[in-house]
C-alpha cells in the first residue's frame, strides 16, 4: 500500500523524520510498527504530526509515534498534556 498525503500543513512534513523512510513503515498491513515509532520519538515535528492526524480524524497509520488504528485515545492525552514523552 502506498499512502499519499492530503496537502493540508506542508510546512511541517518537510522537517519530518519520517521522509527519509518508506511510507509502508508508518502504514502497515500487520504488525506494531515499531521502528516506525522509534523514529517518531525523535522526531521534532511529532507533536504537529499528532496534531494534524487527529484534525484530519485520520484512522490508519502511525503519527506521532502512535499507531491511531488502535491508541487514538492515548495520542490525544498525550498532546492534551503538553506532548510530554510517551
């Protein structure tokens, strides 16, 4: 599966850690995506990535070092309380 992108908040996506990857990490079939979450942990976007995921309601994929298929509700307390480290 490849995923594109709407083109809402461009601005952020250029400085993503995510770039340098294939888009198959961050959206897969099966599995948790780990190195796709380590990668975001590092990420100096992540918070505006999470933010973009829940504005977009967006339901597959990994943001934020969250996977929203199945921690939505976890990615929103995480950038309710400020984006500290999950």
């Amino acid at each position: 599966m490849t995923a594109t992108l709407p083109d809402e908040h461009p601005h952020w996506r250029q400085d993503a850690a995510c770039r340098a990857g294939t888009p198959e990490a961050w959206f897969p079939s099966q599995g948790l995506a780990l190195d796709a979450k380590a990668i975001c942990m590092g990420c100096p976007v992540r918070r505006a990535c999470g933010l973009y995921a829940i504005d977009l309601n967006i339901g597959f994929g990994v943001w934020a070092a969250f996977d929203v298929r199945f921690e939505r509700a976890p990615l929103v307390a995480w950038l309710a309380n400020g984006s500290a480290v999950a």
